[in-house]
C-alpha cells in the first residue's frame, strides 16, 4: 500500500500566514499527475506542529479530495508527544477515510524503549488502519531500536517504519529482524538508493514535492530491482537533494517551490526565510536542473 515514493507535502501559506487552500490543491494535483504512489499530509515538513487542529483537518480533507479522484493512497501525519492527543488526531483522520497513518516518535520528553512501545500499542489499539511509524532520532531525541521496532510489528496494523536515522547499519538491522511484510521506507532521500539495495521498499520524500515523477520513477526502478536506471536519476538529482537540507526543512524546499513559482515563500515561527547564502545555492542548483525554467514554462 504504501511503497514506492511518498511525498512529505509542504504546507503552503499566505502572506498573511493563513493557509492556501488553492496552492495546497495545485501541489496536490501536481503529484497525482506527475505519477506519485502515495501522499503525505500533515508530517513535520507540512510544519505540523504550527498548523492549528481545524488547518491539520483541512489539510488531510483537501488531500483526500484530490487523491480520491484518481485512486491515490494517503497516509497522513499524526505524532507527538501527548499520546492521547495523537490517538484523538488520527481516530479523526481516520473518520476522513485516510489509507494510514504516519506517527512520529514522540519528541523532547525522550520516553524509553518501554514507553516507546506502549505509546505505539496504544494508538493501534485506538484504530483499525495501518501506522507507519517514524524515526528521527537527530529531531526527537529518541531513537526507536531495531529491537523495538520488532516488537511493534507484531502488531498487525503497525505496517511499517520510516526510517530517518541515517544510520544505514541500523536501517540493515531493521530490515532483517522483520516480517516480510513489514514496509521499511527511506526518511531520507539521498539514502534512498542504498536502503533500497538492502530490502527497502521506497521513501517519504521531501524533493518530491519538486520533482515527484523524477524520485517516483527512481523509487519504482529501485523496486524493480533496476539499480543502474535508480542510479543514474540518484547521481542527477544528488545536489538537490542535498541543498534541500542547507538549512533546516522545510525552509529549503518551500524556498525552491516558491523560485518554481509553485508557491509564495512563507513559513510559519520558528522556522524563516533562509540566508542568501543559502538561496543563492538553491537557485544554483535549480538552474543547473533547469527546473525554474521547466516550472515557469508549464505555467
């Protein structure tokens, strides 16, 4: 259900910092059209946690409207620290018809391997669709242990884990301690590639949300086992992946969209404009994709 490539959607705003219902429907619809296998509201490069409970809703309801349409999967962001907010989050995503639900470790409060479990358990206790855990141990503060991770998939809706440790031992240990069935999905995009290689099934990507058909169809060949064709487009699109992350995502990304005339250069407190050091190495690198001119010319 969920494997291939995945896009992190970016959240959109106004110059008035409100939400931008009609940019949020065009990415969507650009994704669609551009092939992607599934699509990803409300994670933390959506700037969740500045989106108000009633913006995350119309976020994932605008998502769902759009996939719907043309069959797309939708696996929508519900984590944090407070797990009985994130069951009340994802029982009502659940009740919007969501395919899945992505839940990130929760953050700060740095909870043991125990409590990581059972914080787990709980919310697949709570709903009956598939969880795909998150790890991000460098944002959180807490990694979730291959051991742990083991356990969790014994449980018959927690489906799969997204891996963002950049640990590629440990995203091996991942991989051989689980069932079959269990999804393990890159965190990451330059990662992408090797963790393929070693069983992976696809990736929640952040450049997706600039070059959906370009990292779905590396996603597919890597699936297909084409690792010379997933190779070439890796090589190609390596810079942008790495200038996405110059700065903290989503400040990059939604930098890069707004110089592709996708969306206005907004982000919600703490995150801000990056330096113009920093844009001027994004629209470097765009320019030598000619993905700004690609854009502007299809507009």
């Amino acid at each position: 259900m969920f494997t291939g490539c995945g896009t992190a959607l970016v959240t959109p705003f106004r110059h008035d910092l409100s939400l931008d219902e009609a940019a949020l429907q065009r990415l969507v619809r650009r994704q669609i059209e551009a092939g992607i296998n599934f699509l990803v509201p409300c994670g933390t490069t959506g700037e969740s946690p500045t989106l108000r409970p009633e913006e995350q809703r119309r976020v994932v309801q605008i998502t769902l409207e759009e996939a719907r349409q043309k069959q797309v999967r939708v696996l929508a962001g519900a984590g944090g620290y407070n797990t009985a907010e994130v069951i009340e989050r994802a029982r009502e995503f659940e009740a919007f018809g969501v395919d899945g639900i992505l839940s990130v470790s929760p953050y700060y409060n740095k909870p043991t391997q125990e409590g990581l479990y059972q914080h787990f358990k709980a919310l697949a206790e709570a709903i009956s669709i598939p969880i795909v855990l998150y790890n991000i141990p460098g944002r959180t503060g807490v990694n979730i242990e291959p051991s742990t991770v083991k356990r969790l998939a014994e449980i018959e809706n927690i489906i799969g884990v997204k891996e963002a440790s950049g640990n590629i031992s440990q995203m091996a240990a991942v991989i051989d301690c689980v069932p079959d069935r269990f999804i393990v999905l890159s965190g990451d995009d330059a990662i992408t590639l090797p963790l393929m290689a070693l069983g992976g099934r696809g990736v929640i990507s952040v450049a997706s949300n600039e070059i959906p058909a370009e990292m779905t169809r590396l996603a597919q060949q890597g699936l297909a086992n084409d690792f010379l064709g997933a190779r070439e487009i890796h090589r190609h699109y390596f810079r942008l992946m790495e200038v996405n992350f110059v700065e903290t995502n989503p400040v990059p990304v939604k930098a890069a969209m707004a110089l592709m005339g996708l969306l206005d250069p907004v982000w919600r407190l703490p995150m801000v404009p990056p330096k113009p050091e920093s844009l001027a190495k994004i629209r470097g690198v765009l320019e030598s994709l000619g993905l700004v001119q690609q854009v502007h010319a299809a507009r």
